[in-house]
C-alpha cells in the first residue's frame, strides 16, 4: 500500500513537473510570474502552503489550461 501524500506534497510536486515541463528554472518561473524564486522553492520544498491567488498565478505562468492542474491527485 502506498503512503498518502499530504496536500502540499502533492502541489509540491505537480508544480515541479508543470515546471520542469516547460524547461525553466525556479527563477525563470519567479520572473515570469512575478514572485520571488525563494517563494518558488519554499512551494517545490513544501515549505509553504500556497494562497489561492499564487496557484491561479502560477497556473497563469506555466500556461495551464486551468489552476485546477496544480491540484491534480490532491482532491
């Protein structure tokens, strides 16, 4: 049986793959996006919890066809 990942862990790593996806860097994605590559990194490290606003952001940047992606296996 395979554990459960929390829900930042699974953001976590969706965010890492829509990311590393579209080749780009923490902070490539940070200036697309206009946030700092810290915030990008906390996100990927689940350091953080990301507010609604930053998921529709970065969905935006990562050219998503819906913030919904980054939530993928969460729910």
């Amino acid at each position: 049986m395979r554990p459960v990942k929390s829900a930042r862990q699974q953001f976590a790593e969706n965010l890492r793959h829509h990311r590393e996806r579209l080749g780009l860097s923490q902070e490539a994605l940070a200036e697309i996006c206009e946030l700092h590559r810290t915030e990008i990194s906390l996100l990927e490290r689940c350091k953080r919890s990301p507010r609604l606003e930053t998921i529709v952001i970065l969905a935006r940047g990562l050219r998503l066809g819906s913030a919904g992606e980054l939530l993928e296996g969460v729910i």
